[in-house]
C-alpha cells in the first residue's frame, strides 16, 4: 500500500508497506517573513520512522519542526549540516552525500545530486550538498527531487509509483535552482512515474506582498499545480498527474 499526505510547501509523509518517510518538513505557520495561507498541519505530520531534508534552507531543514519528531527517528541531512541538529542529538542525525544509498526503518533511501543552492543562508557558514532522494520498501517507491533544476541524469533514477515534484515558490519571483511547472513535467518525463504530484506552491507567500504583486502571487503562489497537471497531461507521458490538498491523506 502507498499513501501520501501533504502537509504543504516541499513537507509530505509518504506512507510505503507502512514505512513512514517525513520529506522536508515544516510545521509552523510562519517562517521569517513568510505566512501559511492553508491549513496548519494535524500532529499526524510528526509521525514519521525516518526524516529526509533536501537542503540547509530555513524552508527546508526547520529545526522548530524537526525537534517534533521522536528521538528515535532518524533524519537524514546534506553532509555538512549535521552540526546545525547537534542539539536533537547527533546519534539520529545521518549527514549524506550524492550517490550514497542508506538502509534506514526498513527504506532504501537512495541519494541523489540536486541543483540548488546548498548553504544554510545569511548569517550562517554551514554548507552541504543539495539533495534529492528515492526511497523504495515494501515494493513501492517514491521520487522526492527536493529543489532543483532540471538534469540529464533524472533519466537514471529508474520508474517510480509516486513522484513528488517541487513546482513554485513561495516570492516574487522563482529563482535559479527550482522547477516550474513546464520543467516539473519534463522532470517526471525522464524519471517515469505512475503517479506525478506538484507540491511547493500554494502554502507561503510573504505577509504584503499578495496584494502588492498580484502577477506573480498568481504565477507562483497560486497556478503552478494546475499548470502541471495541464503540461502533464499535454506530454502524453503516462504518469498520471494528481492534485492534491493540503492535510488529506491519499491512498494511491
């Protein structure tokens, strides 16, 4: 059985032969400048036998959520970022680099490079590799490409029953090492899904700006999961695109 549950921006738990993977998780609903318009996420989001973070950004590795989860689940972090958990306890923190495969909670997590900016951000020295992950148990398997541009080698990370697929932003404007919805698609093309959901989009947006650039809250914050369902379903590729909202739990 797979299941999923998006919990909003890039934060997911996927359900594989009950094996509960947790994918970039924040929980709160304010970040710096940044509101949740949609639901807060039910403490069923903190329920996870093992934590992958993308990346050192705030949006992504978010201690305040992090330090939710029990301690005896592992989290999986870019080699380099370890030091920024030391206090959730470094005997669960695992430090991964691109082209390492881990055995964790009865997952095969497989590490993949990712096209992003790796530093934790201003104020900060800690670095590390951006990633993205597939994580196969029980005969189901999922593609998380974390915050990425698109790549030649996507087309060697093999067909998967689910793809969840970074699409938007969450500013004025989607910056280099990310996906849009026309390259989400294409991304899901080369991988091969059965299964393809848009997720980074439609969560947080920064407080005055809704208002002030409506252009660019639409494009970014607002369109971006219909518009990979429609280049989806334009490319004829056979995965099957899936809108999903936030906080419902899907059975696939």
């Amino acid at each position: 059985m797979i299941a999923f549950t998006w919990w909003g921006h890039a934060s997911a738990t996927v359900e594989l032969a009950g094996v509960r993977v947790a994918l970039d998780p924040l929980l709160s609903d304010r970040l710096f400048h940044l509101r949740r318009y949609a639901a807060h996420p039910s403490d069923e989001a903190t329920d996870a036998d093992v934590v992958v973070v993308s990346h050192l950004h705030h949006d992504h590795l978010h201690l305040p959520s992090l330090r939710r989860f029990g301690r005896d689940v592992s989290i999986v972090v870019p080699r380099g970022g370890e030091q920024l958990l030391r206090g959730l306890g470094l005997d669960r923190v695992v430090p991964a680099t691109p082209g390492e495969t881990l055995e964790l909670a009865g997952a095969r997590i497989r590490v993949l490079p990712a096209t992003h900016d790796g530093g934790r951000g201003p104020g900060s020295s800690a670095t590390g590799p951006a990633l993205g992950f597939r994580v196969d148990a029980g005969g189901g398997s999922l593609w998380f490409p974390g915050d990425t541009e698109l790549r030649d080698d996507m087309a060697e990370v093999g067909h998967v029953d689910l793809a969840l697929v970074p699409v938007g932003g969450w500013g004025p404007t989607l910056e280099d090492g990310h996906l849009d919805p026309v390259d989400g698609a294409v991304a899901v093309g080369r991988v091969g899904a059965t299964t393809a959901v848009p997720v980074h989009w439609g969560t947080f947006w920064p407080v005055g700006l809704r208002h002030l650039m409506r252009a660019n809250h639409e494009r970014l914050f607002t369109t971006p999961g219909d518009r990979f369902v429609e280049a989806l379903r334009s490319s004829d590729q056979g995965a099957v695109p899936l809108l999903a909202e936030q906080g419902e739990r899907v059975v696939l």
